[in-house]
C-alpha cells in the first residue's frame, strides 16, 4: 500500500471541486481520499493498493488538474505500514 499526500499551494476549494466531480468514485485501487485546507493550501491525502493503480489513475487525474489551472503539488510519498479504518 502507497499513501500520497499532496500539498497543493494556491489551490481554491473551487478548484479541487472541478476536478472531484470528474471522479465521483474511489477508483479501482484507491482505499481513502480525503481532502481540505491547512494554512491556506489545499492538502489532498490517498491511500492506494498499489502504485501501479495509483499512476494508472493519475494519467487521467492530470489532464483534469490541468484543465482546473491547478498548481503543480508538493508531493510525499511513503509505504503503509498499518491501515485501519471505519464505515461510519
């Protein structure tokens, strides 16, 4: 498992929300997608099964990101080690 956080600088709200919209839904490998502001920068964190998953989707995410005029992201990457969640 992959976990990607993506610290985008000068990204609006308006601008992720352009981009969700195309991608309603997890995409086949993705296990969480959470997204929000931090001082003033847009911070987008996912958790992938794996990395070919992950740049399988990513070849249609930045087409969208770039038809959104979304700033380049700052981009840390690192192995899950221990992944636990909830359904509610």
């Amino acid at each position: 498992m992959i976990c990607r956080i993506y610290d985008v600088d000068g990204a609006t709200l308006e601008q992720y929300d352009e981009v969700d919209q195309q991608f309603p839904d997890l995409p086949d490998g993705g296990r969480c997608h959470i997204a929000g502001m931090l001082d003033g920068r847009l911070q987008v964190i996912e958790v992938w099964d794996s990395r070919e998953q992950l740049e399988a989707f990513e070849e249609k995410l930045g087409p969208a990101m770039q038809e959104a005029n979304v700033p380049n992201p700052k981009v840390t990457e690192f192995e899950v080690h221990n992944f636990e969640a909830t359904s509610s």
